[in-house]
C-alpha cells in the first residue's frame, strides 16, 4: 500500500501540484510587482502572499494549527523570530502570522526567477551575510521600516537546519531589537521538518504547527546578558517542539 500511495504522490505531483503551484506563484509575484508599484505598499506587499502561502499548503494537503495568538497586539510592531525546518515555513508565517511584515532574507533568494523580483517590490529585505556593509546597511533599512509600524520576521539561524535540530541564533535581529526597542516574538515552527526537510525537493502531506509564545522585551545591558538572553528566546522555541 505504501508503494501504492508514493506512485499516486507523484503522479499527482507532477500532474497537478506542480502546474498549479508554478502558475499560482507566478500570479502572485506580477501581482506584487504590478500594485506595489502603483500604491498601497503595505497591503500588496503581504496580503498577496498570504493567500499565496494558503493555497501552496492547500495544493500539498498540509494543514495548520495555530497557538498563541492572543499574546499579539494588532496595534504592536513586532520582531518574530522562528526556528527554520522546511521551506514550507515561509508559507506557514506568511500565511497564519497575521501581521503585516518584511521577511530579512539571504541574498540569493533575489536570484529566484519571479520570486526574487516580487519580495524586492515588497520591500523585504536581502542580507549580504558576507560582506558587513552592505549587511549594517540592510540592518538600518530593517530599522526604519519597524519605525513605519511594520514588523518584521527572520530566521535567527540563517537557514533551514539539515538534521531537524535548532541550529545556533545569530544576533541580527536581536541587535535590531535592541536598538529599536521593539519586543521579539518567538515563534515555534513544528511538523516543516516531516513534511519538507532539506533533504527533499517536495512536500508530503501532513501539519503544521505555528506556536506565538509571549512577547520578549530585549534591552540587554551587557554583552553577557545579550547572549544569554538570545539563549532563553532559543529555549523557549525548542518548548513549542513536539
């Protein structure tokens, strides 16, 4: 019966997932590109990726359950930051935050052809990680769109982990949250991992998990403290794990 199934699974994902999947994307991004130039770019740069990042997780028959949502305040700007599983990830917080934000992103993604070109019309930001200009300068624009009422969301660890294990945090968007004074969300992302790891170039079905733990006020007032308060946001992550 297993073998059965994969076979359907791939035969629907080639027939249907696939198509449906490209052609959804690509409406999506000239949808971005086309009205975040003429106006309004705080509603066309999210709300066409919210009901993109739905339909993506409805087409891989992959489900969401959210927690936590009553520690949010819609009036707050906020820092959310996630652990990083799958790609699927990306559709889970666009899709089930419930904030208008940016995404700080590595560079490369610019690269990805439609994609690429809609978060740049969006206004997400592309971290150079190698070269420390141009990354203090991408950290600066982060700054002042916190300081226009947007919030912003990153993956402290850089990339999607290859185990299924939380990598270590980089302090970017901590050192953000610290010199904005704005509360950082940890976010736990559960079930990404199953569903689409690194490994993989597909998704299965199956659920995901999106847990909004409280709000965290980062004022730091030394280094020492800095990171150890960058290890109790990990912590509280790895508790939203199943």
């Amino acid at each position: 019966m297993k073998t059965i199934g994969k076979i359907f699974w791939g035969f629907y994902l080639i027939v249907f997932f696939l198509p449906l999947a490209i052609l959804a994307t690509m409406l999506t991004a000239l949808t971005t590109i086309v009205m975040c130039g003429i106006g309004n770019h705080r509603f066309w740069g999210y709300i066409p990726g919210k009901y993109w990042s739905k339909i993506m997780c409805a087409l891989a028959f992959v489900t969401v359950e959210v927690k936590g949502n009553e520690y949010l305040n819609p009036n707050q700007s906020y820092i959310f930051a996630a652990n990083h599983q799958s790609l699927y990830d990306v559709f889970l917080i666009y899709g089930w935050i419930g904030f208008s934000f940016k995404w700080i992103m590595k560079k490369e993604l610019r690269k990805i052809p439609f994609v690429g070109s809609a978060c740049k019309a969006a206004g997400h930001i592309f971290m150079d990680r190698e070269n420390p200009i141009k990354a203090l300068h991408s950290i600066e624009n982060a700054k002042k769109i916190l300081t226009q009422g947007v919030s912003l969301a990153i993956f402290p660890e850089g990339s999607r982990t290859r185990t299924g294990n939380i990598g270590k945090f980089k302090r970017g968007a901590f050192q953000i949250a610290k010199d904005v004074q704005l509360p950082i969300v940890p976010v736990t992302i559960d079930g990404g991992y199953t569903i689409m790891p690194f490994s993989r170039i597909y998704p299965v079905p199956g659920k995901l998990t999106l847990t909004i733990h409280p709000p965290v006020s980062f004022s730091p007032a030394s280094h020492d403290e800095e990171l150890k308060m960058i290890d109790n946001i990990r912590n509280t992550i790895i508790t939203g794990l199943s």
